[in-house]
C-alpha cells in the first residue's frame, strides 16, 4: 500500500484485508465455486498526523530557558510572526500551569508539511497561553524509527488563546520534518467554582511528496481538562425514596421517585446552571420529568449527623424548620433531548441561579421527583432509574458531577416465591419441578418432613431491594389445608455477614400460645444454621437480622424456606385440583405491618389409579387393579382409622367377591381392609387403613355370551366424594371365544355362596334356599314349573351346591331358568326374600348359534347368566339397617335445595341421645355430603343393627352433640338451624320422631335460620315498625310534591 493512500484517507493506519479462493475443477466445493478460502490482514502506515497531549498542572513555578534558537512574536491580527525584538532569554511558568504538546507529520520523513497551517485553540476565557510556544523541527531516522531534532524556534503567545502557525513561516521549507509544538496555559480568571477548558489544535492545507499534493485539512487532536476557580463548589446527587401513586391518580400514575443534589462550598455564582438530566445509558428504566417535577430548593444546615436522605420524605425534612426555601433565585427550563413522547414528559430540568449565593456553611439542596417510566410488575424484575447533574457558568460548556441510581424491585423488603411443589413417600423426595428450586430435591430437609405426602416448599426473601437495616419479623399464614412442616434459613447474601444473620429468640410469645420450634439444617451456602421460629394455629412468626442497608440487589437478603404438607381432603381424597396461597407479611422488631407478598402452589392431586387385564387367551374374565394413597400419607377420615373405596361396576360385569386382594402396593403384605357390596347399584365399597399405599385386585366376569361384543366400565372414588375426582377405565368393544366349559348334552351344577353384604370376607351358614324350574313365557313373564325342587342350606363355609345329578338332587341342565329363593335368612340377618332367576345358555348340538328361546332369554335382564358349567351364584345378606335421609327447608318452611357441606349423624340406643354406659358417644356415626350445587336429597345407613332393638337418631353439631330439640336453634358448619326429625316406619310400632328399627327410614331436615331482634314483651319493637311507617309515608309524600314541581316548572 502506497504512502499517498494514508494522505488521502487522513488516517494514521490503515487495516489491510487479504483473501483468495482456491478453486479445482474436478473437487466438490464448500464455498460457492471455490474448494476452500483463505484470508489475513495486516496494520500498516504508524502515521501521527496530529496527536496532542496534557499534562497535570505544574505544582511548582518553572523557568524556561530558550537557549540560542531563533525567536519570534505571534500577531492574532494579522496571524504572522516577525523576529522577537525582546531580549528574553527565559520565561517563568507559573504553578497550576498545564502543560501541552502536540506531535504533527510524524509520517515516518515521507510527506513536506512545510505550507500547512497549523492551528492551536483554547475554547475558554478562562486561560490563556504563558510565554513562547516552543517548536522543534525532527527528522526521521528510518534506522532507529526515531525523530530527531534539527531546529528549534520560539514564537511569543504570551496572553493569547489561539495561535496558526505554518512551518515555512519559521524558515522551514521543502523539507520532510515532522514538528514538534510545546506550550503552556494557565488560569487568567478565577472567579468561578469549575469550568472545562477545551484545546484543539488543527491542521489545514496540503501535503506533498514527489509534487503530488494532498488535502489534510480535516485533521485535528484535542484535549479537555476541568479547572476550578476561586469560589469552591462541591455538588454531589443522591436518590432518596420512591412514593407510590395515589388511588385514581390523574397525574404521576407511576409513583414519584425522589432525588436530592446537594450543594457546599463558598458560592454559588450568578448564571450558574445546574442541570438534572435523565441518563441516556443502557440497560436502564427511563423515568420521566414535569412542570411539577421541582419539589424545592433548600438551604441551610441540617442537624449534626443528619442528611436529607436520612429522612423519611419531604414533609418530614420540610418540619424541622432548620432550612430556608430558596426557590425564587433560581429560574427552572424543562428541555427534552431523550425526546420523549406524552404531554409535560422532559428528560432535562435546569436551573439558573440569578444572583450570588453565598453558601458558607450552609449547604443547598435541590429535590427533584422523576416519574418512572414503567414499574416492576414481578418480585424479582429489578428496575435501575439513573440521574445525572451537571454544572455549566455559560449554558453551553457542561461539567459532569455524577449520577445517581434508585432500584426499584417488584419485591424490594419481602417477595415470596414457590420453590417446589413435591411429593414425599417416606423415603423419596419426587419434585414436580414447577418453581425456582428447578426440581432439586436436595433443598428439602426430609427428617424434618411431616411423613408421606403432597408438599409445597416456598421461599420468602427479606432485603432483596438491600435497604433494610436492623432486624425485622416475619409473619407467615399457612393456606388452609395446609399444615406446617418446617421453616429454615435456605441461603444468605452473598456480601451478608453469614454468622450475623440469624433468627432471634422471642421468649415472650411463648406466654400467648406461640410454640417454640427450632431446626438445624444445611443452607444453600454451604454451611449449617440453626433455626428459631414460633407457631400458633395456623401462623408461624420469625424474626430475623441484622440487615445491612447497602442497597445492593441480592447481596444483603436472606431466604427463608416453608415447607408445607397437603392435608385438604378435597385434593387427597376428592382429585380436585387446587391453588394454594401462602401470605406472609414483614414487620418490624415491634410487630407494626410494612408490607406483604403472596405465592401461589399449584396442587395436582395424585388420583386413584385404575387399570385392568384381561386372561390369556381372552376370556369373560376381566383382572382389575386399584391403587390408592399411594404415597401411604395419613388421609382424613371420619372415624381416624380408615376410608372406604366406592368401586362402580357398570350392569355388563359381575363381581367375583371371592377373588378381592388388598395389599401393601409397596412391601405386598396383606392389608386388613372390610368389604361390602350394593346389588342394588352393583357397587363394591372397601373400607382401608386410612394410611397405608395399597393395591386391591379383584375379577369380574362379563354378562354377555362368547363372541357378542359388550362394553363395560368401572370407576373408583373415595367415600363422600364426586365421581369425577376418582379414576374411570372404559372398553367399548370387548368380546371373548368360548372355551371348552361349556358343550351341548353336558349338565350344570349351582354354586350359592352365602356372604355379609356389608363384609364379604364373612361366609354365613345356615341359609336355607330353594330352587324351582322355570319358564319364560312369551309375553316376558317367568312361570314356575312343576316337577323338580331342590331345597338346601349353606355349611360352615357359607356354600351349598346343587345339581350332582343324584336322586336326592337331580341334575340340573343348560338353557333351563332355575328360581333361587332365600327361605330363612342366617340368624340375626335379614332375609333376602327376592327371588333370582339363573341360567346357563348353551348352543345346541350341531348348532353355531343359540336357539330364539335362549336368545329371548339371553336379552331378558330378569335372568342372570353365566356361561360356564358351574355356576357360582353369591347371595348377600346384611343385618339390621336404617337409613337417614338429609333434606332443608327455607326459612319459610318451604323445600330448599342443599347447602353443601359434610352432615354427621350418631346412632343412640336411649331417647335422650346417649349409650348404655350414659355417655354421648354414638354407637355408630354416619355423614352425607353435598357438594356445591347438588338438588337431590341424599341418604346413608346405619348397618349391622340388632333386629330386635329400637335405635335413636340425632345429627350432630359442630361440637359432636346430639342436637335434641327441633325448637332450639343448632349450629351445623358454622350456620344455624333448626332440626327437625320424621321417620318413615316399616313393620313396627316404634314411638318418637327420631326412633327407628331395622328398615325404618329417618329423615332429618335443617331449616335455615334468619335472625330477628328478639322480643322483649314491651311497646319497643312496634315504636321501631311505627317509626319505619311513619318514614315510608313522609317519603312518598315529598316524592309527589316533587313530581308537582317538576310538571309546574315544564308548563
């Protein structure tokens, strides 16, 4: 690269780029047409065109000695230089002086410089130049790389501030030199606090080389300094406090954030400027200045150890009365350079002092308030607004005095976040990883954990903003349906003394029911701190410090974490999903409230899970499996030992009661559990410990014959809950092949099994049936037919079998209804006198297809079918029953809908609601419950009852009584009523509204009561109706006479 291209391009360097392309014919090419690229660069040039550089002021005076080289004197009027006519041979430089020097045509003896201006000037009144400029010609050394000195002139500018030099006018000329220029300047005007004084020296005109010439005229260096006159001036700005917007607000709808500069020296001089400015760097909030934006100029001195910012607001620094509002000597312009948009939106507010201020040891305080632009809407957005003041004694030349910054954070004292929602099996921690702990599952201290169970693990931060001070308490609010696990200490900041931050003893609680709790654990830091807190119901309070007020973000808070279990049976038992919130508030040392956060945990409840199979090959057969409380948490239960599962066939599969399992789903032990069965309903119920994971299995076989395509379904739910927070398996087209059990020509046998309805595991013996042969007629109508009887009892064993084929029972055969009816029930069970009607279907010899009378029969739901040689017929029985019935009146005693809620109900063997040992304890409880918006009235039972007893029923209220007059008002879940009893009797002659016997149904009604004013047997309350009609009629009157005036006034 030629030297020209440097002169032409006016650059010290230039950066030279290189690269080629190696192209073949005969290869796959990667860039465009080229198998591969190369490239590399290289700086040439190590030009100095004009380079300037300041010193430090003098600290001493100096006397420069000029020696023997030529002198000259500067003209600023005619911008020429004659011989120095002065017989100085040295000058004095005084101290403070500043020294320059400026490097011109350093471009290595290449290029004649000789004609080319050369330009210094000092852009301020302030100073002036001090003695002679000294210029040193310098020829280049291509050997050392150095420029060495043949000449040097001297031109007097003493007292100027600009002086144009060319070299040719020294005597230089037609040579290659690069120059060196040495001066000094020093202040000339002290009267003023501080100004920036700016020096430029320029070139202008052409260079040459080989007689080509080129134009350096845009070719300049500068330099700035800031001086300081007599009158001292220090200035400094601080952010203060940020003030929420008022409600409705039409005007600062963001708030106001408050900045303070404050103002000390000698004097403020007249003209000054001060200017507030809105900072235009990155990664910043803009906030917005007003008309409105001055809150005031004060001045005087505050008390010792005080400073503005150490005051709560502007009205209690304004109270003290030591500072003077000065605001009239100041003129404000509003000017925006940010050019924001909006009505009355500036980014620069100045103010002109319009006399001399003398400040001695006063100070000056101006308070400025900015509107932010936009606010921290999240706990953790942090928001930086940035202010700038600058000073200037001309409006035009500005000198910078700093800025300040104000953090605003969504959760500046307290914010509280979720850390995990998890679930607990007694051994695992298994995070649903749905908040800030991102699933580390090491952050829960699980021996502090309450058992198994569905958690949520929240965090507060205290001094995220890192403006707190001292110490501060927590209150924290556990949802309802939440218990507390534990609070700790989880991480401290990270410029937070660890070992100062601890959580205080507050003894005196402790006499108000607090309980004192205390934990020791590992932290997010990497050490182990113990932890104080104080629990009463369902708060927990911890108090904390010592903060220390930084104002850094993050780095002097501390995080708390809360660890709660889900004890909400609407969730574990009822699948509702559900959203908790968790309140906690700080307050300082004292108890007074400073402000709040929230955190919501989002609770998927673990459902019962359903599934089932089917044999191998497939069969009428299905295997169904239920797994419940699956973590084995201790569930909430009516009774405080165990639940019952509601397992809902539909009318296409019949249970295998025999088959039913329950085991532990974890170590597979067998689990005690008590199961029942509602024919009625074809239900299965299934009373478990209330704490325990369990697996139940059990079969049932499909009612329909091989290859005809059936559905079934089955869904499972906990006791007193809806359906649809349970589990439902469906299959819509299930059909089976017919096995080798059934064949034409071949004889049935009937299997009874004699079962308690209300516990299947217990077989009953002493059942007596009998079975008659049966015809279905036409028309649908079953007929006995004459001829073969079989009549037996159950064993031990709760079975009896007919069909053996023997004289003294005769076979039994396919395709024949056979009548199953109970005679005599097992002693103290009811007997089930409805008669039921079985067969076996079975195609004939020969025949694919069954005959239209099995067929009619098959599609009659009068008959139960089995299709296999044996069939296995279970007969339930239960004992003594009675049913209630819960209903609601409105307070007219008119029929209501329910209100929801969960209904107990005790079951008395005396009148007067007690037991035979006199107590109040109910031999049996039972509960209905109605969720939101039900219609129909529902029922329950009371089961295995003495046939021989009469029993006495009586809700209870909310403190577990037995509520015995209907004319006394009771509380039931928080609401009064009045209850009333009315049994329904079947067969006996029981006396009482509320006494009842096996199968008697008891209907109990709360009718809604409205308070009144109670009477009290005087005139009081008819003088209050009096005075209401009295009203009423003073009212109506004027409302005429004002509907009068209106029609006057319109004619």
């Amino acid at each position: 690269m030629k030297p020209e291209a440097l002169a032409a391009m006016q650059a010290n360097n230039i950066d030279v780029k290189n690269r080629y392309y190696v192209h073949v014919s005969n290869a796959n090419t990667n860039f465009g047409n080229a198998l591969n690229r190369y490239w590399d660069s290289a700086n040439v040039g190590n030009y100095k065109w004009d380079e300037k550089i300041v010193g430090t002021g003098t600290a001493a005076n100096q006397t420069i000695e000029m020696g023997t080289g030529d002198r000259y004197e500067y003209n600023p009027t005619s911008g020429t230089v004659k011989s120095d006519t002065s017989t100085d041979v040295s000058f004095t430089v005084p101290a403070g002086s500043y020294p320059y020097t400026v490097d011109v045509n350093q471009t290595l003896g290449e290029w004649n410089a000789t004609d080319v201006s050369m330009t210094d000037t000092l852009s301020s009144d302030k100073m002036n130049y001090i003695g002679y400029a000294k210029i040193e010609a310098c020829e280049y050394d291509a050997n050392t790389n150095t420029y060495d000195v043949k000449g040097t002139k001297w031109v007097k500018i003493d007292g100027l501030r600009s002086f144009t030099l060319k070299p040719s006018d020294l005597g230089w000329e037609n040579v290659n030199y690069a120059y060196k220029f040495t001066y000094y300047a020093m202040l000339v005007n002290a009267d003023f606090s501080s100004a920036k004084v700016n020096n430029i020296f320029s070139l202008s005109g052409k260079v040459v080389k080989n007689g080509e010439e080129f134009d350096i005229s845009k070719i300049y260096s500068q330099k700035e300094i800031t001086v300081s006159g007599s009158f001292k001036m220090n200035v400094k700005k601080e952010s203060w406090y940020y003030e929420e917007p008022k409600t409705d607000a039409a005007t600062w709808q963001n708030g106001k954030l408050y900045w303070v500069i404050e103002v000390s020296g000698t004097a403020i001089l007249k003209d000054t400027y001060f200017r507030d400015a809105i900072s235009k760097d990155s990664d910043l909030t803009d906030s917005y200045l007003h008309s409105d934006s001055l809150a005031g100029i004060y001045m005087g001195t505050l008390p010792e150890g005080k400073t503005v910012t150490g005051y709560g607001s502007l009205e209690e620094l304004q109270k003290p009365g030591g500072l003077t509002d000065v605001s009239e000597k100041f003129t404000p312009v509003l000017t925006n350079d940010k050019n924001f948009t909006g009505t009355d939106n500036y980014s620069e507010l100045s103010l002109q002092a319009k006399e001399l201020i003398t400040l001695g040891t006063d100070k000056l305080y101006f308070i400025v308030r900015t509107e932010p632009q936009s606010l921290p809407t999240k706990y953790r957005d942090a928001f930086t607004y940035r202010n700038h003041i600058s000073t200037s004694d001309n409006g035009n030349t500005w000198i910078d005095h700093g800025s300040a910054d104000k953090l605003l954070c969504g959760g500046a004292d307290i914010l509280k976040e979720l850390g995990q929602t998890f679930t607990y099996d007694g051994t695992t921690v298994t995070s649903k990883k749905d908040g800030a702990d991102q699933g580390n599952s090491g952050t829960i201290v699980t021996n502090a954990l309450l058992g198994a169970g569905q958690y949520a693990a929240w965090a507060f931060k205290v001094n995220y903003a890192g403006e707190l001070s001292g110490t501060y308490r927590v209150l924290e609010t556990i949802p309802d349906g939440m218990e507390l696990a534990y609070i700790r200490i989880k991480w401290v900041g990270g410029k937070q003394d660890f070992n100062a931050m601890s959580s205080k003893e507050i003894p005196e609680l402790k006499s108000d029911g607090w309980e004192e709790k205390t934990i020791t654990a590992g932290t997010d830091n990497g050490s182990q701190k113990t932890t104080t807190y104080y629990v009463k119901g369902n708060q927990a309070l911890i108090e904390l410090g010592d903060f220390t007020a930084e104002k850094k973000r993050d780095d002097y808070s501390v995080d708390v974490q809360v660890v709660c279990r889900v004890t909400d049976p609407d969730v574990l038992l009822g699948g509702e999903e559900k959203t908790f919130m968790n309140h906690v508030t700080l307050q300082t040392e004292g108890g007074q409230d400073i402000s709040t956060a929230t955190s919501p945990a989002e609770i998927t409840p673990k459902k019962i899970e359903k599934t089932f199979t089917t044999t191998n090959p497939v069969s009428e057969k299905i295997n169904f499996t239920i797994e419940a409380n699956q973590f084995g948490e201790a569930l909430s239960t009516k009774d405080g030992t165990t639940l019952t599962l509601i397992d809902k066939l539909s009318s296409s599969l019949i249970l295998d009661t025999g088959s039913i399992k329950v085991i532990h789903s974890k170590t597979n032990v067998e689990v005690g559990y008590t199961a029942s069965f509602d024919t009625e309903n074809n239900t299965l119920k299934i009373a478990i410990p209330c704490n325990v994971p369990v697996k139940i299995t059990y079969d049932a076989t499909v009612d329909a014959p091989p290859g005809q395509k059936v559905s079934f379904s089955n869904e499972a739910y906990w006791e007193n809950y809806s359906s649809t927070g349970g589990t439902k398996v469906e299959e819509g087209n299930y059909s089976y092949a017919a096995g080798g059990t059934v064949s034409a020509g071949d004889n049935i046998t009937l299997k009874i099994i004699k079962k308690d309805q209300n516990n299947l595991s217990s077989l009953l013996s002493g059942a007596e049936f009998e079975i008659i042969e049966c015809k279905r007629e036409s028309n649908g109508t079953i007929t006995d037919q004459s001829g073969k009887k079989w009549t037996g009892t159950t064993n031990v064993n709760g079975v009896i079998s007919f069909g053996a084929g023997s004289s003294a029972d005769s076979a039994m055969d396919y395709n024949t209804i056979y009548k199953v009816t109970e005679t005599k029930a097992p002693d103290g069970y009811v007997k089930n006198s409805e008669p039921i009607y079985i067969m076996v279907p079975g195609k004939e010899e020969n025949s694919q297809d069954y005959s239209d009378y099995v067929k009619a029969c098959i599609q009659d739901s009068k008959i139960h079918k089995q299709y296999k040689s044996t069939y296995e017929l279970t007969v339930l029985n239960h004992k003594g029953e009675i049913t209630v019935e819960k209903k609601f009146k409105d307070p007219g005693g008119h029929k209501a809908s329910p209100v929801s809620g969960t209904y107990k109900f005790g079951l008395y063997e005396n009148a007067d609601g007690t037991t035979p040992d006199t107590t109040t304890t109910p031999l049996q409880t039972i509960t209905i419950t109605y969720q939101a918006g039900e219609k129909t009235s529902k029922t329950e039972k009371f089961v295995n009852l003495d046939l021989s007893k009469i029993y006495y029923v009586f809700e209870l209220d909310d403190n577990g009584n037995p509520i015995k007059d209907s004319t006394t008002v009771a509380t039931v879940n928080k609401m009064e009523y009045f209850t009333s009893y009315a049994t329904t009797k079947i067969d006996c002659a029981t006396t009482g509204v509320n006494s009842a016997v096996n199968g008697n149904t008891v209907t109990v009604t709360n009718q809604i009561r409205v308070k009144e004013l109670p009477s009290t047997g005087s005139y009081g309350p008819l003088i209050f109706r009096l005075a209401g009609a009295v009203l009423i009629f003073f009212a109506g009157l004027q409302m005429l006479i004002n509907i009068k005036r209106r029609a006057c006034n319109n004619r």
